[in-house]
C-alpha cells in the first residue's frame, strides 16, 4: 500500500526545506505566504487596525485649537413701519479661535489611552496572522491526509475486490463456502462506502484550503520541519508568557483601562481655554440715501476658566462605569492567561502524543503487513480461512490510515504550540522582510497629520475572489500518495 511518511518532528530544523520540486508544486511555504497576502479575514483585520490607528488624532484633536468662520447674510425684505435710515440687507463675517490650555488632564490620559489600544490592537492583527496560518497549516496537512487516506481505501477495494474474485473461483470449485462468498461481499461494500467517505472528506479539504490560500491546492509537498520547538511544556508556558500575542493584547487593555479612569476623573476638574474672536459688520451701503457702506468690526481676545461644581451625578457614575471596565480587564487578562497557559500545555501534550502513535503505527503498519503476508501463504495451504485474510488486511489498513493521521495531528499540533508561542514569523515562509506589512508603520504614518482634509485613497478590494475556481474533486495522483 502507498501511503505519505513523513520526517519525526522530535528532531526539529531552524532552516526550511529549499529543494527542487516539480512544476506547479506547492510548499507550505507558499500557502502561508499566498494566504499573509490574499486573505480576506487578514486584510480586513489590517483595515480595522489602521481605524483604530485614527483614535489617537481623534483624542489628539481634542487638545489643538478650534477655529472657524461664519457668515450670515440678511435681507430685510419688509418693514413696519418704514424707516427710511434703516439698512435693506446686511452681511456679518465672525472668525473664532478656541484653544484648549488646561482640561483637567483628559486629553493627556485620552492619548495614553489610545496609544495602549492601539498596541493591544496591533497584538490582536498578529493573533490573527497566527490563526490564519494554523488554519492554513491544517488545511494543508488535511489535504495531504485526505489524498493518502484516498489512496489508501482504493487499493484497500481493489485488493477485496481480487479476494472477492478469487473466493468466488474457489466456491466454484467447491473449495470454499458460500458464508466465505459473503464475507468478502461484505467487506468489500464496506470498503467502498468507506473510499466514498475519504473521497468526500477530501473534496472538504481540498474547498477548505481554497477558502484559505485563495487558490486550488496542486501537488502539497511534504512540510518542513518545525524551528524552537520547547522541551518541556514548563518552557513553552514561559515562552507563551512573554510572547503570546492575546495575552500581550489584554495587559494593554488592562493599561488603556486605568487611562479611561483617570479621564473620567478629569470631568469634575476645571478647565481653561484661551479664545480670540473677530466681527466684521456692513450694510452693503443699502440704507436709504447712503451712497457708502456703513461698515464696523471688533476683536476680542480672552481666557475662559470653567470650574464644575455639580453636574446632576455624571462624574461620578462615568468613573465608577470606568472602574468597572478596568475590574473587567483585569479579570480578562487573568482568564487569558488562563486560557493561554491550558491551550499551550494541551498542544505540547498532543504534539508528543501524536508522535508516539506515529513511531507506534509504524510499528503496527509493518507489523500488519507481515502478518498479511504469512496469513495469505498460510491459506494457501489451508490452515487459514478468508476471514483471516479479511480481518489481516482490515487491520492493514486500519494501521495505515492511523499512521497518516498521526502525522497529520502531529505536524498540526507542533505548528499550534508555536503559535500559542509567539514563535511564527512571516519572514520563516519565504515572505522577505520588506513585503512583511508591519501595522506600526501606518501608525506612524497617521500620528501626525492634523489637516481636515487629509483622505486617504478610496477603499478598493485586496482579497482575491474564489467564485471561478473549479469545483474540487477526489482525483488524486499518484505523486500525492507516494
């Protein structure tokens, strides 16, 4: 039988595998860095960062000066009784200045606040780069699995299918029994519902991972191995603590949290604002024998100081509201610490518990091979019957199907606990470092502008469509089985 092995993860490799391959083979490589760039579900986490990058000019905006103009033109189109010195229209122009000096320190802790959020922000976009790429991982690996286990159940009915041949030639002759006909009928029905759910399953996967990659999985090659790997569950749990993209996300919200008190606070305090305004009158020379416009102006220029003194409870609920937040953020990073420390110790657990079934399926596979072998030479000459054969070569393909299980939730749980590390970066993929999209540098790019009419470009579609790819099928090569 043909089935995929592949390399034990026990020994792990820092550089990836760089080999010649067929034409329009693909590497998990390439599916990670198809996916970095053409996901919907990671381009639109980048957008919704680069809103949450706004928030800061938004609280910063808050602190610079306010200025405008305004214009009212009046036309006095009747009047009772007429007086003839009276103007018929006017136009009044107001220019104001408003600039904050002091506001009780809201803007200030508004902007720190914004700035944690933002980082908290940048850590949930790499949480979900981490989600995507195991998503992909495991689609990949599932796509893998499922051809072989195709594989598998085809020569599992072609093989039932020649015994079935071979016991109906033996009843002819009077050799074997009808119950022995029917047992190999038997089975091999069963075999083939079994090959037309592996056949299904791998339609699954093969949609799955163009849900993903955006693309139709052609030729997967054998992944790499895994680089930083832990030794023990206690060092990936430490690794995790410093790393862990959730758990760095919660302490920031945590921190943005203890802002928002401090700018609930700031409501009962006074503030100070210094103003400049300019009035400029005329009449448009429309009174009644005027051949000039009667025109007048004024500048005034001030300091504002305002000083709460009750404002019906507002302050106080909004800092007891915040309080409240904050309490809830600081439960929050605890049960993501929680969470973040059960998950890694539960993929280290399936990680070396999925490379111990694969060395012990190895086992079996061979085992069970040979034991066919002896038990088909021992019919032969008697001493076993068809249903030994059956039951030997079930259990062939049962040890086989078990072996590219096993590698596949090895492979997958190894990718996982490096995720729930921290330890996946795109530049590992074959994305070179100046294609990485780093969500800081966006920020850096918006934190300073402060003109009114600063747009960006309009929104245009990144993700590429998959409603005219094909329509997967079970046909699976010989090249994706051996």
């Amino acid at each position: 039988m043909l089935i995929r092995r592949t390399k034990p993860l026990a020994m792990l490799a820092a550089l990836l595998s760089t080999s010649t391959l067929p034409a329009q083979a693909e590497t998990l490589q390439e599916a990670l860095a198809a996916a970095y760039r053409d996901n919907p579900t990671l381009t639109a986490a980048r957008a919704g960062q680069r809103a949450t990058d706004e928030n800061f000019n938004i609280q910063k905006a808050n602190g610079l000066p306010d200025v405008g103009v305004s214009s009212t033109y009046n036309e006095f189109a009747h009047e009772r009784p007429l007086n003839p010195l009276a103007p018929s229209r006017s136009l009044t122009t107001l220019l104001s200045v408003s600039v904050p000096v002091y506001s009780g320190g809201r803007v200030r802790n508004a902007l720190a606040g914004a700035r944690e959020r933002i980082e908290a922000g940048q850590y949930d976009l790499r949480a979900t780069e981490l989600s995507i790429f195991s998503q992909v991982v495991a689609a990949y690996m599932d796509v893998i699995r499922a051809e072989s286990v195709v594989g598998l159940s085809r020569n599992n009915v072609q093989v039932l299918e020649v015994n079935l041949r071979a016991t109906n030639n033996r009843f002819q002759v009077g050799d074997l029994t009808r119950t022995d006909v029917a047992q190999s009928e038997s089975r091999l029905s069963l075999a083939r519902a079994d090959m037309q759910t592996a056949e299904a399953s791998l339609i699954e996967a093969r949609e799955r991972y163009i849900q993903l990659v955006g693309h139709e999985p052609v030729d997967l090659q054998t992944p790499p191995q895994l680089p930083g790997l832990p030794a023990t569950p206690d060092e990936a749990v430490d690794v995790a603590m410093a790393q862990n993209p959730d758990l760095l996300a919660a302490r920031n919200i945590r921190e943005a949290a203890a802002y928002d008190v401090r700018v609930a606070k700031g409501q009962r305090l006074p503030t100070v604002s210094a103003f400049a305004s300019g009035q400029h009158y005329t009449d448009l020379a429309s009174r009644g024998g005027a051949n000039e416009a009667q025109d007048s102006g004024q500048v005034i220029v001030g300091a504002r100081l305002s000083l709460p003194l009750y404002q019906g409870g507002r302050p106080g609920a909004q800092v007891r509201q915040s309080q409240a937040y904050q309490q809830q953020a600081i439960e929050t990073e605890t049960a993501v610490e929680r969470s973040v420390i059960a998950q890694t110790r539960s993929l280290y657990s399936s990680w070396q518990a999925s490379n111990e079934v694969i060395a012990s399926n190895r086992v079996a596979v061979d085992a069970s091979g040979l034991s066919l072998r002896g038990v088909r030479a021992e019919n032969s000459v008697g001493t076993r019957t068809i249903l030994d054969i059956l039951n030997a070569e079930q259990e062939s393909f049962i040890a086989s199907v078990q072996l590219v299980t096993a590698e596949r939730n090895a492979y997958v749980a190894a990718f996982s606990l490096l995720a729930a590390m921290g330890r996946i970066n795109p530049t590992d993929f074959g994305i070179a470092p100046e294609q990485v999209i780093n969500p800081a540098d966006n920020f850096q790019r918006v934190k300073g502008k402060w003109f009114d009419w600063d747009d960006d470009a309009k929104p245009a579609p990144i993700s590429s469509r998959t409603v005219d790819s094909a329509a997967q099928n079970a046909t699976v090569n010989a090249s994706d089985t051996n």
